[in-house]
C-alpha cells in the first residue's frame, strides 16, 4: 500500500505544479493587462492637456506611476544643449527640496544622457563613472532609469526615474513602458508647443492691433511706448523692460521709458553702445540674449541696475529705412525660463511693429508741428495785411481830426488815443514776429521745452500730467528765466514722482506780461513735516536770484502745490 499511495500521489504533484504555473501566467497576464491599462490611461492622461507646463507635470506623475518609482524627475535641456533650463520632480516635498537647494543644470549622470540620448538603466547609479556625489540632505538612491523625450527627432528633454517602493531592480519591461510613454510624451509637448505658439501669436496681434487703434485715434508718443512696453511685458512673462531709444548725437542709448523693478533707477540713464545688452542689440541689428543679465561677464558697460535680473532679450526696433531706432529689452527673474527662439521670433515681428509705430508718431508729431506754423503764417500775415493796416488808418484819421478840435480836452484824449493805437501795433508787431518764428526757434522755445520735459516724468510717475500753458512764452520770457523755469519744472516733476504717490499732477505755466508763473499741483500724501527740504530750498533759491519767490501750500483737497513765480526783467 505504502508504494501505491506514492505512485498515486506523483499525478497530483504534478498537477498543483501546473496549477501554481498556470496561477502565475495568469497573474503575470494580469499585471501586463493592468500595466498595458495603466499605460493607456497615462497616455490619455498626458495628450488631454494644452498647457506645457501641465504636460510636463503629468508627464513625471504618470512616469513614477507606471513604474513605482519612489523618485521622478523630468529635465528639460536647454537652448545651449548642454544642460537643464527647468527641472521638475515628484517624490520630494518642498521642504526637502529646500534643504538640496538649487535645481541640477545637467552634471552627472544626468548629463549622461544629455551627451548620449539612449536609455540607461542602472542597479547602483553610484557606480557609474559619471555619478558625482549628491549634495547634502538629498536622499540616497540607487536604482536608475533614465529615458530621453524626443520632440520630431530632437531631444527635449530625460525622464530619470530612482528606486522601486518594493526595493526591485528596474527591469526591461519598466524600460519599454517608459519609452512607450515618452513617445506619447513626445507627441503631447509637441501639441502643447502649437497649441503655446498660436495663443502667442494671436497675442502679438491684438497687441500690435491696439497700438494701431491707439495711434489712429491720436494717441501721444509716450501714451504709445507705454502700451508697447505692458503688452510686451504680460505676453512674455517678464518681470521688467526698458524702451531705449537712439540718443541725437549717435553715441548710445537712452532709456526713455521704464517699467518693473526700480524704473525710477533705470529711466532717462545713458547707456553706451559697447558693454551693454541694449547697445549691443542696436549695433546688430538683431536680437541679442544672456542668461545671466546681473553677472553677464560680456557686459562690462551695464550699470549695475539689474539685481536678481537673469534670462534677458534684447530686440532691436527697426525703421522702415532698414536702421535701428531703439531697443526693447525684457528680463525675467535669475532661475527663471530663458528666452527661447520660438518666443523671440514673435517678439521681433512685434518689435518691428512698434518701431513702425513710433516713427508714424513721430511723423504725426510734425505734421501737426508743420500745420500748427502755417497756421501761426496765416494769422500772422492776416494780422499784418488787416489788424495793422485798420489800425494805422485809424490812427492817421484821429491824428488828422485832432487839428480841427477847438475844446483842449478832447484834443489831448484823441491824441492820447492815436498813441495807444501805436502801442497796440508795437504789440502785434512782436506777436507776428513770434508766430512767425521756424522750426528751429520752435524746438528751442520754452513751449516745446516745457511739453518734453513733461512727456519724460510720464515713465517715472507711471501716468501722463496735466499741462497747460497761457501767454506769450516764447517771446516774453527772456532765455536765462526759460532756463530756470525749465529746471524748475524737472525738480518739482521728479519730486512728485519720488516722493508724493500721487495719482494726478497738473502743471500750469503762464505768462503775464510782467512775471513768469509755474504752477505743479499733485494729490499725493503732500510734505512732511520733518521731510527734506533741500530740494525745496534750491527751488527757492532760483525765484530769489531772479527777484522772484516759491510759495509751497497743501490744499484743502490734500496733496501739495508749489507756485514759483519770477519777474520777466531780471
């Protein structure tokens, strides 16, 4: 019985074996199932997204998912190639990414992959002679599967994923799931990069069509490189841009207008052509790029205005006569993205857009400059051909009539009359002769001086003042007295600007005929009490030295107004 019993227990062996075997493939055809389900899921999971960076996020989740990967990381190589611009993580909290400190830019075994774009997997990362040490409170991590994501035949970027939860070596069915999952990858950025490139574009043309409307409804010059600047600035995400335009004489830029960050430490400086990102841009003709603009080695002539500043672009503005006019120079904060191709073609369209925008400004400015002289002409000539000849007449007959008049009286009164009316053409004599004044007395006068140096505190007060003007202040106010008013009116503008937070100036410049009057009146938080003063007391040094006084008041409305006032006759 003993043998019988083991020969018939051999068939049932046998059959838990194949049992136990069959068990096993139908649990391994399971978990293929369930992986191949999975896959499929990360896969819809990944191209149902528009947005880069959520692709990119969904991407490294799916990638530590699919292989429970206790660590995932996805590296986007940047516009050199040679190393990482962004890096995105999954496994490491933000406190313990604080500890590591800055993002890998591709040393190591992460730039393993970037020099040779093929699949690594390894069972001890630290044994590999390009594994450098980690940096202090990072975890330690030994298994490695590295993938490259590859965008129409050029690499993106490397999914790296580290360490199993079940402490198990990546095998070759994780490398095969991960590289399926990268061509999917591959698939979704490209669609996200289209999707990201026709939003731009249609940003660029609403923007370049806004600045359009706002030069056919008469915007000013400032009102217009205001508008260009914040467009360019909320399409490409960047933290501050200065506008530069060329300076008369030709040797450098100046910053006209300032916007993000310190403007008031960027706004009206010089910069010279050589040493600077702006400059070097203009002599080009073409659009220049850093990733450094605070420690950039090459721009030795930059002023040191640029803190924290890192990714810059530099756009020339062209003319239609094919040179530079300007530069547009953007900035994003040091880490973040840097300017790429695909971005910096728009903004070149663009720039060329507002570069053609400003010279149709500046045309406008002197069409109306030419209509406003022909018209000083025509009421000149009918003043002369007219007012003057009626008044002469006139004068002739009451001075003949005063011979017939008998009564003392009336005959002094007339004769004091026809000396009036000597006096009335002596007056509109001067005036023909300061309407009739060209082009060039024009750009000097104390008018023109006047409106320029109001269009510059535009950038710094971050708003437009209020500017009028009454009398003859082109012709009555002497040279030395225009030029105190002219400086008067810097001071109290970027006063204002520095210190008054105030969301309204008004300026208002009158001459009486006896005295000049520049009046500068704001709604901001108004002069301390124990605020300095010298920028005060120089003001009002210049009214003493002409005979004049400065008279500074907060009215009841709030904010302060300042009155300084001179005699015509020093």
């Amino acid at each position: 019985m003993g043998g019988d019993e083991v020969r018939s227990r051999i068939p049932q062996l046998r059959l838990d074996e194949l049992l136990e075997e069959l068990q096993a493939r139908i649990d391994s055809a399971r978990g293929t199932r369930d992986r191949v389900h999975s896959l499929l899921e990360a896969v819809l999971s990944v191209g149902r997204e528009l947005d880069l960076t959520q692709v990119l996020r969904r991407i490294v989740e799916a990638a530590a998912v699919l292989v429970d990967a206790r660590y995932a990381a996805l590296g986007v190589i940047g516009p050199d190639g040679e190393s990482l611009s962004q890096f995105l993580t999954v496994g490491l909290g933000e406190e313990e990414m604080a500890r590591i400190g800055p993002y890998p830019t591709g040393k190591g075994i992460l730039g393993e992959l970037i020099r040779h774009p093929e699949a690594l997997r390894l069972e001890d990362l630290s044994t590999h002679p390009a594994s450098y040490g980690c940096p202090a409170h990072h975890p330690v991590m030994r298994t490695f599967l590295g993938v490259p994501v590859r965008v129409r035949e050029e690499v993106f970027g490397n999914l790296y994923l580290t360490d199993k939860r079940n402490g198990e070596q990546f095998d070759a069915d994780d490398e095969s799931v991960i590289a399926t999952l990268a061509v999917a990858a591959g698939v979704a950025i490209d669609n996200a990069r289209l999707f990201e490139e026709a939003q731009s574009q249609q940003r660029w043309l609403s923007a370049s069509a806004e600045i359009t409307r706002g030069l056919l409804s008469g915007a000013t010059r400032g009102e217009v490189m205001e508008l260009i600047a914040r467009r360019a600035l909320e399409i490409t995400g960047a933290e501050l841009v200065d506008l530069s335009v060329r300076e008369d004489d030709g040797d450098g830029l100046r910053v006209e207008l300032a916007m993000g960050g310190d403007p008031s430490a960027r706004s009206g400086i010089h910069l010279p052509l050589t040493g600077t990102l702006s400059g070097e841009a203009f002599c080009l003709g073409s659009p220049v790029t850093t990733l450094d603009l605070a420690q950039d080695p090459r721009l030795t002539g930059e002023p040191r205005r640029f803190s924290g500043q890192g990714p810059a672009v530099a756009v020339p503005l062209g003319r239609a006569d094919g040179q530079a006019d300007g530069v547009l120079l953007l900035a994003r904060p040091t880490g973040e993205r840097a300017f790429t191709e695909r971005e910096i073609g728009p903004l070149l369209g663009f720039a060329d857009q507002a570069a053609l925008a400003l010279e149709l400004a500046d045309r406008r400015r002197d069409a109306e400059q030419l209509a406003m002289l022909e018209d000083r002409d025509r009421i000149a000539r009918d003043l002369h051909d007219l007012a003057i000849q009626r008044l002469f007449a006139t004068g002739m007959t009451l001075q003949s009539a005063a011979r017939f008049i008998e009564h003392s009286g009336a005959s002094d009164r007339v004769l004091r009359a026809v000396g009036d009316l000597d006096e009335t053409i002596k007056i509109i004599r001067s005036t023909i002769f300061g309407l009739r004044a060209r082009e060039d007395s024009v750009a000097h006068g104390l008018r023109s001086r006047v409106v320029r140096v109001v269009e510059e505190a535009q950038a710094a007060l971050g708003f437009a003042p209020r500017l009028s003007m009454e009398g003859l202040l082109d012709t009555d106010v002497p040279g030395q007295v225009a030029d105190h008013v002219v400086a008067v009116l810097g001071e109290a503008l970027s006063n204002a600007a520095r210190h008054a937070k105030a969301g309204r100036v008004e300026v208002a410049l009158r001459a009486t005929g006896a005295r000049v009057l520049l009046t500068v009146q704001d709604d901001g938080v108004g002069i301390p009490e124990q605020g300095r003063r010298s920028g005060l007391r120089n003001l009002a040094e210049r009214a003493e030295s002409l005979g004049g006084a400065l008279e500074v008041s907060s009215p009841p409305e709030g904010g302060a107004r300042l009155v300084w006032a001179v005699p015509l006759e020093v």
